[in-house]
C-alpha cells in the first residue's frame, strides 16, 4: 500500500535573519516535524534577544567557552552563508556565555534561528541537529556533560544542517476571511512575488501581505488587513501552497480633518492646505501626499496623520494631524573651498513664521576669497561679497500661490569680469501638484562691470518664467526620482542688446538606488541653455554663460570651458551644455565614497558645438551627517589644454547635485 503524500502545515512569525552585508526579514514557518513544535517555537522566540539568560535557571559566575563546528550537506556556499549568519552560537562565539545554561539557550535558540534562514532560501523540508558536548540541548544529561567538557577546555559544539530540497510556489490564493470566496480586488501573483514555479522564500511570503493590505488601501478600504495565512509545504511534489486569509473592510470617504499641535500658526492654516473635502474617496497615498506637502513649511518640524478606528455616523472615516512646530527663529553658517574657485564664508539668520501665515525671512551675510588675480581685471582686489534678505508668503491668492521675493547687494569677482550690482527677483509661484510648480517673475539688476574692455553700467529687465518638475525622494540628498528645472526669461531690457532677447537653459538630474539601504546610487545631471536675439558682446558679460568649476566641470578653472577672445581672455557664450554622472557608494553609515565623470563646455554660437566639449573625472569623499553630507571632491581635467588647471579640489555641504 502505498505511503500517504508528506505534508506539513507550517505557521508564521516575522524575524530578521542577517545574511552577509544584508539584512533579510524572513518569515519564520514552524513546521510540524517531530524535531519541534509549534509551541516551542514560539516559546524560544521569547529568548532570541538574550540568549545568554534562561528564565527560571540560575546562572553560575563561571563562564562557558566554546569551539563550533558547522557540517551543512550539499556545500552551497550561499546556504553556508545564511547558516552561519543566522547563528548566535558562530556570531557570539567571541563572548562566551556566563553559564552552562547561557550556552543550551544559545544552542536552542540556534536550531530555530537556522530554519528560519533555510526557509528564506526555500528550503522546508530540512534537518538542524545540534549537539552541545555530544548531546542535544534539551537532553537533561547534556548539563553534566558541559560541566565536564569545559573542564578540559572549549565545549565542543556542533551544527549539522540538511538543507533538503529547494521548494517552488504551488498554488497561491486571496481568500475572504469569512466567506472564503476570492477577493476579486486581490493582487495578481506577479505583483505579489508569489509565481507558481519560482522559489518559495519566506521573506516573499511576508512581502506579498503588505503587497496585498496597500491594493486593498489603496482601493478606498482603510481597514483592510491579513486575517491568518495558511502555507502548506507538500513534501512530495516540493511545492509550497499559499492562501491570505483577507478581512478587507468596508469602503470608506474621507471624514472631517482635525489639526493639533499648531499653536504658533494662524487658525486654519493647516485646515486650507487640506485639500481634501469630506465625502471624498479614502486615499492613504493622497495622505501620504499632504504630508509631505504640509512638511515642506519651514515653520513645521513633523506631521503624523492617523485615521479614526472606525467610520463616523455618517459613514466616512475620521483624520485626525497632529503637528509640531519648529523654534521659529534660528541662524547658522557655513563654509566651502574650492581650488579653481577660492573660498567663501557664508553666516545667516532666519524666520519661519513671521506673522503667523507661515511667512520667512531669511538673511544672509557672504564673503569671498577668489584665491588669485582675475584675469580680466589684473589689478582687481580679489575680495567679494554678498548681502541679501529672502521673504517668502505663503498663499498670497490661494494656498498653493506663494509670493516670493529676493534683493542682493552684492561684489563678484571671476576671470571674466568684476560685478558690483544691486539685484532684485521677486515673484508667484504656482503649485499644480505635489511634484509640479511654475513662477512667474519680474528678474531686476543694476550693476557696474569691469571686463577686459573697461568699465560698463548695465540695467537689466526681464520676466522670468520657471518650471520645477521633482519626484525625488530628499531635496538634500535623493536616492530616487527625477528633478527638472527650467527658466525661460525674455528680457524687456538687457545691456546694450536691449529689448527682445529671449535667455533658455534647463537641468534635467535623475536618481537611482539599487538597493533598500540606499548604500549604492546612481545620479546623473544634464543640462543645457541658449540666448538668441542677440550678439555676443552686446549681451552684459554677467548674463553670458560659462562652463568650468565645482558647479559644472570639476577640474577644470572656474569658466575657463568658456569662449575666449584672440588674446585667450574668457568672454563667455550664448549656449552651453554639461553633463556629469557619480556612482555613490556608502562604504559604512556616515562615509562613502563616490567615483564620478563630468563633460561640457560653453559656445559663442546660439547652438552648442558638441565638438568642444571638454572632460574631466576624480573620486569624492562623503561624510553625512543630520544636516547632509559634507563633499570633497577631487578631479582632473582629461583633455586638458595649456592653460587649464592640473586638478580641482572641492569642499562643501551638500552633493554636487
């Protein structure tokens, strides 16, 4: 007769199983084999965060040292791996236990702690035996066989692992919790992870749960959760059966918003940025959208959002923010250094909520240190400086207008020409989504300029129109998304061109992690710009472009990527291209290290002639800290010419882009 198909009912509990450099949350599945059941299991879970400690045993002040010996069938190094990686008795074999029973709670909670990590390999139909001075832990005469090992030195232990064979998803199910009817708005297997062939690992498991509570979320039921699961191992075909057990909840509409913790700010500052009106559809991402939206002011520290734990008389679902605020004044400073560029020291002081509606001001004190005579003005003194003060007003007109306005007293000095200008941008901007915005300006200048060719006052008028398209998942440091800016600014007056000439340029950065722990990034920047309408040398010298230093072309000499006159003196151009791609790679916590090539150049034609790009490369330090990472860059030109710099160093806070 023959013998009935093996099968093992297995049950669930979430734990974190460190593999190699990586941390893998494992969904532990005690199955019923005769080794351990699932009481004791649960029972020895309650341990794994002391294992030096048993309850109910006393310890005895002698300690317990060991030597252990892993024997894992088969040899695969990645099984290997997981095993040893998830055992207390290999990764505390440095500290030895305070007791004989230190060690037998080592050893018990080993044996639990490795079938975990096989079942996050796909692997339930395996074998642990340990044996701790030739005996099993939970053997009573395992005590007195310590106590006389270690009498002679290390106590012997030993881990020998079977890792059985490598399961596959059989049939993967979403079930009504009560009536046991699919889900018909259940994720497919694809989304889940869960596909009928594919290795089974454990972790997938835990994964498709959460895969499965946002669809149901995000399809307007808040209350949605995973009632029980029941993963069945067929040992006979090497399957392992899936089915969720879902309580969906009813469908639900957002309810009243209620706001606490805004002392500082106006009555119903919060509650008109909302946008979201009672009766419409529950949403958790336009929640998660208004948090972020609410957490960009200034005056706000933190936001959490929590929903009532059921639905109001009137059928729809309770919100309730709570808010904190920041101090309201603050002031700071900071620093960078640049080879090619000198040095600047910048102190200022600011407001978040000057008047109550969210209001700031900020102003800023900057001096600077070009590090060595310009070219342009031989006899120039290299010192500058800049003054300026930043008023921003939230909702001038609606709450998603902004009125923005900046003035600068200001000395710049570069290669090409020495500024001493008064400056004024002020503008609306527009908030079309969380993501998108567009501002409107009225962009002034009145300055004086020094240049190869003398001393020239020039007044300049121009409209500004600004696009800002952003996913990115931190202004300060992204990780991911992609970020698009933008300037379109006819000018009713420029220099001697005058009236008519149209400036463009745009900045398009993208980002990419390709792990959870954002420990590897990939970021890119391009960017581009043109001014027609006009010549060259009719257009103010401080409005042409340049290309060249720590903002576009490490390496090289601020602008020195540049057109030059039939002396070799830098004028600037009407179009420029850049291009700049880093790898950046955290080798622990608070330092990485990032590889990174930069290319681009400056032309005098309204077009970029790509035929004159130039190209640099060099390695970077990161140092990050709560404020952001600290850059120090270094970087060679590779098509270097006569004059160009040998290399470029760079300080300062804050990724190059």
């Amino acid at each position: 007769m023959a013998a009935p198909a093996r099968r093992s009912r297995v049950a669930n509990l979430s734990v974190a199983a460190k593999a190699g450099a990586r941390i893998v949350a494992a969904l532990v599945l005690a199955c019923s084999h005769a080794h351990a059941d699932e009481s004791s299991f649960l029972d020895r879970v309650t341990g794994w965060f002391n294992p030096d400690r048993t309850p109910g045993e006393p310890s005895t002040p002698e300690t317990t040292p060991y030597k252990i010996t892993f024997d894992v069938a088969g040899g695969e190094r990645s099984i290997r791996s997981a095993i040893t990686d998830a055992s207390n008795l290999e990764s505390l074999k440095r500290q030895a236990p305070g007791s004989v029973a230190g060690l037998m709670r080592r050893a018990v909670v080993d044996r639990d702690r490795i079938v975990a990590a096989l079942y996050a390999e796909g692997r339930y139909g395996g074998t642990v035996t340990i044996k701790v001075a030739g005996h099993s832990p939970d053997d009573p005469a395992a005590f007195d066989a310590v106590n006389v090992a270690r009498q002679a030195g290390p106590v012997p232990v030993t881990v020998a692992v079977d890792p059985g064979p490598v399961f596959k998803f059989g049939s993967v199910r979403v079930l009504d919790a009560a009536g046991r009817w699919p889900v018909p708005e259940a994720p497919r297997p694809t989304q889940m992870r869960l596909v009928t062939g594919e290795i089974a690992r454990a972790s997938d498991i835990a994964g498709a749960e959460r895969v499965i509570v946002k669809a149901l979320r995000d399809r307007g039921k808040p209350f949605a959760h995973i009632a029980a699961k029941d993963v069945v191992a067929d040992h006979a075909t090497k399957t392992l059966n899936v089915t969720f057990l879902v309580h969906e909840g009813p469908v639900a509409t957002f309810g009243t918003f209620t706001v606490s913790g805004a002392q500082r700010l106006k009555p119903g500052f919060i509650e008109e940025r909302v946008g979201i009106r009672p009766g419409e559809p529950y949403s958790p991402e336009r929640l998660a959208k208004l948090r972020k939206r609410l957490s960009e002011y200034e005056g706000i520290a933190s936001v959490r959002i929590r929903q009532a734990d059921a639905l109001d008389t009137n059928g729809q679902l309770p919100i309730y923010i709570d808010v904190t605020e920041r101090d309201p004044r603050y002031f700071g400073g900071g620093a960078k250094y640049s080879s090619t560029e000198g040095s600047v020291v910048n102190a200022y002081w600011g407001h978040r909520n000057l008047f109550g509606g969210g209001e700031t001001l900020r102003l800023d004190a900057q001096v600077s240190w070009f590090g060595r005579t310009p070219d342009a003005v031989p006899d120039a003194n290299p010192f500058g400086y800049r003054a300026a003060a930043t008023f921003l007003k939230p909702g001038i007109f609606t709450p998603a207008d902004d009125l923005i306005v900046q003035t600068a007293v200001l000395r710049e000095v570069t290669d090409a020409y020495v500024r001493d200008a008064v400056t004024f941008l002020g503008g609306v901007r527009h908030r079309f989504s969380d993501q998108l915005s567009v501002q409107v300006g009225l962009d002034l200048e009145q300055s004086h300029l020094q240049d190869w060719s003398g001393s020239n006052d020039y007044f300049i008028a121009g409209i500004p129109v600004d696009v800002a398209y952003d996913t990115t998942d931190s202004p300060f440091d992204p990780s991911r998304g992609i970020r698009l800016n933008a300037t379109i600014e006819p000018f009713a007056y420029l220099g001697n061109s005058g009236a008519g000439p149209l400036m463009m340029k745009a900045a398009f950065s993208a980002y990419h992690a390709f792990d959870e722990d954002k420990r590897y990034i990939l970021a890119g920047r391009v960017a581009a710009g043109s001014i027609v309408g006009a010549d060259l040398l009719d257009i103010p010298p401080q409005r042409r472009f340049y290309v060249g230093g720590g903002g576009s072309l490490r390496g090289f000499n601020y602008q020195s990527a540049s057109p030059r006159d039939a002396f070799g003196r830098i004028i600037g151009g009407m179009s420029f291209v850049s291009a700049s791609a880093e790898m950046r790679v955290k080798v622990t916590d608070t330092i990485g290290i990032v590889p990174f090539v930069d290319a681009g150049a400056a032309f005098a034609s309204e077009v970029p002639d790509f035929d004159g790009l130039r190209y640099s490369a060099g390695i970077g330090l990161r140092y990050y800290t709560a404020l952001g990472p600290i850059r120090l860059d270094f970087a060679v030109p590779l098509n270097r010419q006569k004059d160009d710099a040998r290399y470029g160093i760079y300080v300062s806070l804050g990724q190059a882009f």
